[in-house]
C-alpha cells in the first residue's frame, strides 16, 4: 500500500513551456486535490475531483487544468508555465472515513525560469 | 471570511515542552487538523479533533480546542529533536466538498 504517490519529484521549465504532474493513489479514495505551497503560505487548493469523472475549481485554478482518469489517478497540467507558478505542488486524496482526513503525497518541487 | 493564523516560528529545548497555536475563523468548522511536515516530504496527519470536543490526547501530543475564541492548540510533551518540523493547522468547512483551510504552518526548532 503506497498511498499517494506523485512524479516527478523535480521538475526545472522554462516560460511558456507545458508539463503534466502525476498523481495515483491506491486507498480506494473517491476525493482527490491538487494544492500549492509557496513560502510563508499555507497550502492553496487548485483544484479538486469529489469523485471520479468530476472536476471542479479551488481558490487558484488560473493556468491549470486537471484530468480525474480513473479513480486512481488525478493529473494536473501547466499549459504555459510561467515563474509565478514556481512551488511546490502536493495531491491528496480522501476517503468516507467521517474523519474527512486528506492524505498527501510527496510533493513535486517545480522551478520556472 | 475563512482564515486559519499561526505563529511562525517556535523554539524550545530538548526536553521542554512546546506548544503551537492556531487561531480559526468560521465557527462552522467540523474538524481540525494537525499536519506535521518534515524537509522535502509531504504533510502527515498527527492528529485532529472534532469540534464538539474540547481535548483530545494521543501519546505525546495534547490537542486542546476552545471553540469559544476559536483557538486550537498542540502541545508535544518531552520534545524530541525529531519533532523538528513544519506544523500546519487545518480546518474543514462543513458543506460542499471536503475543503481544508491551511495556516501557513509553524517551525518548531528543537535545541539541546
């Protein structure tokens, strides 16, 4: 059981260039998110998949999307990367525990140049 | 509006005792968390309360809940150097999906 997990782990662009963050879960959790970290700040949601098939916005979504492929897996992309978007970006996922408790992975620390 | 605020900075002896603090805004909280995050890894749940309690104990670790002034705090009893991390509060709001609302997390150092 690895719970989440997130590729790669490391990422340098440049401007303008796209990428796709990978993230699977294996707990069988219906909820998935993508937040960002940035210095001084707690996490942000960018998006967010209740379920598999659905999709839906957070506080920061401009310059991404997000794909809910399966149940398993939730990939969030950077179309045209610009350096604002240099974080560190963690998924989670949750489960009908009644605890509502997110799971997260190990980040993906993305530098744009 | 919804907001969770944290001190930023914490650091206490080997040994001591150290408390963290939080401070939330929506009084519609159901849960609050406390994540713990050490260089280069991701957030791991420590524990988290809910908010029809006031304490919760579990080990080491004393969460203690004011829902009156909306102060949450974490106690870490005997602090060992490795529980020197990041430490993020989080609330989930109730209704609509499972939102968390981060604090930007304290460093707690631990010295000798």
């Amino acid at each position: 059981n690895a719970g989440v997990t997130q590729t790669p782990k490391f990422q340098v662009l440049k401007t303008g260039q796209s990428m796709t963050l990978q993230c699977a879960q294996d707990m069988n959790h219906n909820s998935m998110y993508w937040y960002r970290q940035d210095p001084g700040m707690g996490l942000r949601l960018i998006y967010y998949s209740a379920s598999e098939g659905t999709t839906d916005k957070g506080e920061v979504p401009n310059g991404y999307n997000v794909s809910r492929l399966n149940k398993r897996e939730f990939s969030l992309r950077l179309e045209s990367a610009a350096p604002s978007q240099t974080s560190v970006y963690f998924c989670a996922s949750t489960g009908p525990t009644g605890t509502d408790t997110q799971y997260f992975g190990p980040g993906t620390r993305l530098t744009v140049l | 509006g919804e907001d969770v605020e944290q001190s930023l900075f914490l650091s206490v002896r080997e040994g001591d005792s150290s408390v963290i603090n939080c401070t939330y805004t929506d009084s519609s909280s159901t849960y609050l968390y406390w994540y713990k995050q050490e260089p280069g890894a991701g957030l791991q749940l420590l524990t988290y309360i809910f908010s029809n309690m006031d304490m919760k104990q579990d080990q080491r670790l004393t969460v203690l809940l004011n829902k009156k002034d909306k102060h949450l705090s974490l106690r870490i009893a005997d602090t060992q150097t490795g529980d020197s991390a990041i430490y993020f509060c989080a609330e989930r709001i109730s209704g609509g999906y499972n939102k968390l609302i981060f604090g930007a997390g304290t460093r707690l150092a631990v010295h000798p």
